[in-house]
C-alpha cells in the first residue's frame, strides 16, 4: 500500500510552528508534564503500545492522568502467548478503559500471506501487512499519537524532541520519554511496583512477534534478537517524508 506524502500546505506550516511551540514550553518539563500536555493541548491523541518490556511505564503515566486514553494494541496474531496474557493483565491492573485491539484486515491476509508463512520470505512486507497498515488505518481522524522512544536507543534518535510533525500525515508524534535513560525506566518500574513482561526474565530485553524474536545472549546489544541476522531492526511504524521508515528501536 503506498504512502504518497500530500503537497505542502499551509496548515503544514502551522503545524510546524505548533509543534516548535510545544517543544519550547515543555522544554524544561518531566515526561509526566509532556503526557499530560500532550492530551490536553494537542488534539485528539492516541497512545500506541505494543505491551512490551518497557511499555508499561508509559501506559502507567496514561493510566495515572486519564484512564479513559486511547491504547493501540496491534496485534499481530504472531505474538507471544506471554504478551497477549501480559496486555490484559497490565490493561486490568492499571484500569485502562480504553484499549483497542486492531489487526491486519482480513481480505489482505488471505491475499498476501494465506500460509501465515510471508515472514519467512520477506519480513518487511509481512511487518507492513501485519502492522504498519493496521495502524495507519487506526490512527486515521486523529491528531496525533504517543510513542516510546528514547533518545538512547539509537543514534537517529539523539537529538530527538518530546514533539514531532509526523511529515506527510498531518500528525504530530509525541515522544515523552525522550531524554530518558535505561536506569530511568528500571527506576520508575520499580518505585510503582509495576509488572514485568514475564520474557525479560527469559532473556527477552525486546520483544516483538514469536517467530522473529530470539532471546538475547550476555554482551549482546538488547534488540540483537530481533530479527536475528537480517539487516532490519525496526518494523517500520514511524513515517519521514510521507514513507515508512526503520530507525532503531521499535516504539
């Protein structure tokens, strides 16, 4: 499905500008202030989470200021057991009243990857069926949508801002963890008592569909078992220039 990327407009511009604003208010601000913002101040927004090792922190920020937040769960129908059962007990324990459960439409299942086999043979394109275009269709009609990322989780990410304009969509991408490091996300875990992803324990640091994730060794980079051995490291959810793009660790 192609992401053909609108012509310029003005509202590009203004959105431009707002997003700029945001970042020099909120500049001095904790992620909590950046969340918060971010629902009451920038539109209709969406939080997307895919329940892994360290999403909980974020859907507690959610939980803690609105637990009425839009949740994106996509799921795959290629996920860990373990994730499927960890996704309802975190949505229960922290009272999330408002998460959405999306997968791939059907007729583009049975059309593309009919065996369930397409990972096999071509990995992005089983990711942009299973993943990308579903939540693309998901966040149509909103404004905007939270993410996880962090700054160290890659080099194309150092520089990165607590708001974004995602190019050739309208939206704007809100990341409040931005400057926060590995130690940050332990912490906070622990401070509330919050509940692990039952893999990590299994030497699962990142956790993404079963048949594309592996476990990773001492001394390994903490994504090293995703997609073991390919060169891809991302399932491409995030857009640049009105396309799909990879770059780094998933939200």
């Amino acid at each position: 499905m192609p992401l053909d990327r609108p012509q310029p407009s003005a509202d590009d511009s203004a959105l431009t500008e707002r997003v700029a604003g945001l970042n020099t208010r909120f500049r001095h601000h904790g992620a909590t202030d950046v969340l918060r913002g971010a629902l009451e101040k920038a539109g209709k927004i969406a939080l997307v989470s895919s329940f892994g090792a360290e999403s909980v922190v974020l859907l507690h920020m959610a939980a803690v200021i609105d637990r009425a937040t839009p949740v994106i769960f996509i799921d795959t129908e290629m996920l860990f057991t373990e994730t499927l059962v960890y996704q309802v007990e975190v949505s229960e324990r922290l009272g999330l009243k408002n998460v959405r459960i999306i997968r791939a439409d059907e007729a583009e299942v049975g059309r593309e990857d009919p065996y369930g086999a397409l990972h096999l043979r071509d990995t992005d394109a089983c990711c942009a069926l299973r993943k990308t275009r579903p939540l693309l269709r998901a966040l149509d009609g909103y404004d905007g949508w939270i993410t996880g990322r962090k700054r160290f989780q890659s080099g194309t990410r150092a520089a990165l801002d607590f708001f974004e304009v995602e190019d050739g969509t309208g939206r704007i991408k809100v990341n409040p963890l931005a400057h926060w490091a590995r130690e940050d996300v332990r912490a906070y875990m622990d401070e509330n008592r919050l509940p692990r992803h039952p893999l990590v324990a299994r030497g699962y640091p990142s956790i993404g569909c079963a048949p594309c994730t592996s476990p990773v060794r001492e001394g390994e980079d903490p994504r090293a078992g995703r997609w073991r051995n390919q060169d891809k490291d991302e399932c491409g959810i995030h857009i640049v220039d009105g396309k799909v793009v990879r770059d780094g660790a998933s939200t």
